[in-house]
C-alpha cells in the first residue's frame, strides 16, 4: 500500500477529518486504539453486548480515520505504518477471543486468531530484516469483512437478531480466504 491518499480517504478528508484539529496525529488516534481495546473487551465480556458493539465500532472507525488523517495530511511514519496494523490485530483478536470464540464458532475463532497472529509475525520479521510490510487491499477487506462479522454477531448477540449469525460466519470465512490472500502476497 502507497502513502497516498485513497479515493475513501477523500472523502474522509471531506466529511470527518475537518473535525479533527491538526495537532491530533495519526499516531495518537492509534494509541487510542491500543487504550481502547480492553474497554470494549471488558463490555462484551461481562455481556453489554449493546455498550460492546458501539465501543467496538468507534475503536474499528479509528483504524479508517488514522489512515486518512496520515495520508492526506502527510503524516505516514514508520511508526504508524508497524503500529496500526498491530492495534487493528489487537483490537480484532480479544474481540475474536472473548466473543466470537465463545458465542459463534471455535474453528472460526481460532481461524482468525491464527493468521491474525501469523500477519503480525510475518510483519515483525519483515522488519527485524529492513523490511516494512504494510497493509494491502486484501489484508484492508479482511479487516472489514472481521469488522462486519464481529458488529453482525454483537448486534444479534444484543438485540436478539439470530438471522445475523450465520452472515456473521459467512463474514469471518471470507476474511480468513482474504487474510490467507493477503499472507501470500505479504511474501511475493
């Protein structure tokens, strides 16, 4: 992935990232990410499933709004470029540990688990031998598509919806064939 801007960072810059005053960095809406995870763990783990989902959304939207505000503000660093990936694994695997493994499917959550974990090995090795390994289209529509999974299971899981569940499945095994695409073209 580039560091310029794509046409969703645009409109991010357009609509969103004017509410963002220039002295909040990319970096900083990261950290929040890595502060808010544990919250939204804690929600869903003690069964707000309600409180859980919105935390998690506001936590997952802040992965789109460091991007953008890095991109389009000329803010990418190497920092950002290591630590936001681990933030979104991070975030997306104790959402994946405490619920989805508990509530949907074993298999599916280990699935995910498992190559989230192996992303981030490939990432850091990359980098301990002078290689950045950023994000790619496919690793960014897995992270989307565990973004759906995980907000259709909370929303049935919340609201009593039961007819979510399975595209919640459907979901997550589509994003585990787009994180397996991703690990392979992490290596070409």
């Amino acid at each position: 992935m580039n560091d310029q801007p794509t046409i969703i960072d645009r409109v991010l810059a357009w609509t969103i990232l004017p509410a963002f005053p220039r002295r909040v960095t990319p970096n900083q809406v990261t950290m929040f990410r890595f502060i808010a995870t544990p919250i939204v763990l804690y929600l869903l783990v003690v069964g707000h499933y309600g409180w859980g989902l919105a935390a998690f959304l506001v936590a997952a939207f802040s992965d789109a709004i460091d991007g953008a505000l890095a991109r389009t503000r000329n803010q990418v660093t190497d920092w950002g470029k290591l630590y936001d990936p681990l933030a979104d694994k991070l975030l997306i695997g104790s959402v994946v540990f405490g619920v989805v493994v508990r509530e949907l499917d074993l298999v599916i959550g280990l699935s995910v688990i498992t190559v989230e974990a192996a992303i981030i090995g490939l990432a850091w090795y990359g980098r301990s031998h002078g290689r950045m390994v950023q994000a790619n289209k496919w690793g960014k529509l897995k992270m989307f598509l565990e973004v759906v999974g995980v907000s259709l299971l909370l929303l049935a899981l919340a609201f009593g919806i039961p007819e979510f569940i399975p595209i919640s499945k459907a979901s997550f095994v589509l994003a585990i064939l787009f994180a397996l695409v991703s690990l392979v073209t992490y290596g070409i």
